[in-house]
C-alpha cells in the first residue's frame, strides 16, 4: 500500500481522497483509494496490482542464468542503447580473466593457493568479516531485489513460467471484475517499470477474450472505424498527427462501446518502462521483434494491419433479420486504447533514469512519449529519477528557462485526465438503453 498512498497523494489532496475496502482485488491486505467526484473529475477508485508476493525464493543463480543469456548475444542482436553496457561488460570481464592469468604467471600456482589462504585467514577477522556481510547485503539489495523480478519475469526457463503465470492470473482476475462489476465507465492502467511490462501483457491477454464480444444492435453504424483505418501504415510525426490518432482511437472506443462491446480500458500509461528494451528483452534481437510484431504476437500502436485485415466479420440475429458487425483483430487493442509513456532522458545510461525510455521507435509511432523532468537536480540528473515519476517536487528556481520538459507529475496527471467527467457524461448519455437493461441482467 505504500506505493498505492504516494500515487493517490500525487493526484489528490488529504481532504479529496478517502481509502475504503477493496472487494475487488480479493486480497485481505489492499485498499482502494477513492478520489471525490467534481463538476468535472467523476468519483474515481484507485486500485493496486500486487504482485511481489507472487516471486518468492529469488536466488543470484537465476539472475546471473539471464544476464549469461544476454550476454551471449551478439552486439547486433542487443538495443542500441544496451551496447555501451554490453561492451563495457564484455571489457570488465576480459580484463578480470587478463588480471587473473598475469597473477597466476607472476606468482606460479603455488603461489596464488598461498594468497588465497591468506584471504580466508583474514577473513576470520572480525572487521573483514562484517566488511564482507556488509557487501554480501549490498548484492543482495541491489542484484537480487533490483534485477531479481526482472530476471523472473523475461526469463522463460521452467522454473519463472509458473511465476509469470501466477502474476499474469492475479492481473486478469482484477481486470474481468473491474469490467464485470457494473460500476465503472472507464479504466486506466498505469504501470511503472515492471510494472508497465505487466499491464502491456494484461492489456494484451484480456483483449483476447472480448474482443470479439458485441451486443445485438438493430441497425450497425461504424463511421469511426472507416475513419480510423485511414491511420493504418501512416507516419505519426508531427504533434498534430498524434493528436488526429489519438483522437480518432478515441472515438473508436466510444463507437464500440456504444456497440456493446464490453472493453473498458481506454488508455495504458507507462513510466519509467523497460519496454524502451523490447529487442532485447521480449525477443532474440531487433529482426525477431519485428518478426513477432508482423506475426501479431506482440500488438503494437498504430496496429500493424492493412485496412481489410483490421477487423473480422461477426453475424447475429436480431428480430428475425441477420445482422453483421465488423470486430477488432486480435492483435488490435491499441487501437482503441491510447498509450502514453513517460521517461526522464537519461545520458550514457546513468544520469537520469536509465530503466526508461521512448517506446514509439520500437512498438509504434502511436505511443505518445513525453520526456519529463523533476526537482532537485539530484534526483532529475541521476538514477534516483526512476522512483520520482509521482512525486511532487518543491519549486526549482534553479531550472534553466530552456528547459521545455513538463513535470513528471502534472505530465502524469494529463495522461490520466482524471477530468474527463464531461466527454465521458456525454458518451454515457449516448449508450443505448438496451445496453444498461443487459448489464442488470448480468449478461
């Protein structure tokens, strides 16, 4: 709950939030935060995946297993922004091997058993004993808590598939009672580093089973579909064109809603995600993330279809009369769910986030990544900016009048637009009655 109190408190005051039992989740030890309904914000519930209870027992083996798997790639097969770490890794490592046979020349065999009896002696001091615990924590902390969940979750050998599943069920669980409940008109998820990987995978998995659900409208209208396949294999360079596509994934939304399709989710938000990595940590290499894209394996946005290919051709009976309605592909849910990506820039890998990154140039130009900045310089110039996305820093004077990066935390809140009170006021009165009497039914 710590995170969940330190996200709420970014996007609320004390007197505008209450935290209330959370039914949904099933979990004894979550809350759900609720932000007070305005003329404009509708009453909103926050909700929290848990899910690192669901990676126990993570040991050094399993995650130096992964980072051998990296590193027996070729450099063409890595991101380009992993090389620099790839080649220094590869340096240190051969350095170390040079080190170790000069050592042993130097001194013959003999010699370096003697050094090393002489290293466990000391050991047994006191001193070098506790210098030594102190360092085995510092691996601990900083491999095994920090690379750990990593390792469990892109890693697909036996042992992390049993993991990933049990993440991935707990996430679906959520999403089909927050889609099943009756209460909400909309939902966003927002994944922060990990995290934004899972929510991409849950997106993904729970498009698969509704997207293909409808209601039985008498008469099909799908203007907004004919409208959105114009995007389809176009360059969104330029801010006009992101905001003509997100508009137009917008209102494929409402269209299908009105349909009766029962998706609700309308925008993903990632911050700080290490899907910047994607060609190296979801696939082999760049080509096999591309192949995996082509083959629909890995839903990008805009979705790579041609026109015809976007949707399947659904056919019902209504009042004795057949119907027809054009559905959304498998590998389509961006286009009805709008991606947002925050990152802080970062140089050389290290100074600022260097987890992070723009998403547009490896999973479609679609995604909207916005560059955002903090206060103090500590936290906008170094690693530490990778946990300050929801923090509100105090007034910078000392930020340069060039600096056109919004904050991280007002950019985190447009991307949310908790606001939409009146669009979405607007859609609801839309719906057509049919849908609200089917609901009740629970169907």
């Amino acid at each position: 709950m710590a995170t969940l109190r330190r996200f709420t408190a970014a996007l609320a005051g004390p007197g505008e939030m209450w935290s209330k039992p959370d039914r949904v989740s099933r979990s004894y030890e979550l809350r759900r935060h609720q932000l007070r309904g305005t003329h404009d914000r509708p009453s909103t519930d926050i909700f929290e995946l848990y899910w690192a209870d669901k990676v126990p027992g993570t040991k050094l083996k399993q995650i130096t297993a992964w980072l051998r798997s990296l590193m027996l790639r070729r450099p063409a097969d890595v991101s380009r922004r992993l090389r620099p770490v790839f080649y220094l890794s590869y340096g240190v490592l051969l350095t170390l091997v040079i080190a170790s046979v000069l050592l042993a020349v130097a001194v013959g065999v003999d010699g370096v058993s003697r050094l090393f009896s002489g290293v466990a002696g000391l050991a047994k001091i006191g001193w070098v004993s506790f210098l030594l615990s102190v360092a085995g924590a510092a691996v601990n902390t900083v491999i095994i808590s920090t690379l750990g969940d990593a390792a469990r979750y892109f890693d697909d050998v036996p042992d992390n598939i049993a993991v990933r599943q049990s993440i991935r069920d707990s996430g679906m669980s959520l999403l089909r009672r927050l889609h099943t409940e009756g209460k909400y008109d909309r939902i966003v998820v927002v994944g922060h580093s990990l995290g934004s990987v899972i929510g991409y995978d849950l997106i993904c998995r729970y498009w698969l089973e509704v997207h293909r659900s409808h209601g039985r409208p008498p008469i099909v209208q799908q203007a907004a579909r004919q409208e959105f396949t114009g995007w389809l294999g176009k360059s969104i360079d330029t801010q006009a064109d992101s905001n003509g596509y997100r508009e137009a994934q917008r209102d494929l939304w409402r269209e299908y809603r009105r349909l009766g399709q029962p998706w609700l989710i309308t925008d993903l938000i990632t911050l700080g995600s290490p899907l910047t990595f994607a060609d190296t940590l979801l696939a082999r290499s760049p080509d096999d993330l591309q192949t995996r894209v082509a083959q629909f394996e890995l839903p990008v946005c805009p979705p790579r279809y041609d026109a015809g290919e976007l949707t399947v051709n659904e056919k019902y009976l209504v009042d004795g009369h057949m119907r027809s309605i054009k559905m959304l592909n498998h590998g389509a849910p961006f286009a009805v769910v709008r991606w947002t990506n925050l990152h802080f820039p970062a140089r050389w890998l290290l100074f600022g986030d260097p987890i992070g990154g723009p998403l547009a140039p490896v999973l479609g130009c679609g995604i909207k990544d916005v560059p955002v900045t903090t206060s103090p310089w500590i936290r906008r110039r170094t690693p530490l900016a990778h946990t300050a996305y929801w923090r509100r820093p105090p007034d910078d004077k000392s930020r340069s009048a060039d600096d056109k990066k919004p904050e991280a935390t007002r950019a985190l809140l447009d991307a949310i637009e908790l606001d939409s009170g009146r669009w979405l006021d607007k859609h609801m009165a839309q719906m057509p009655w049919q849908y609200f009497i089917a609901e009740e039914a629970g169907v």
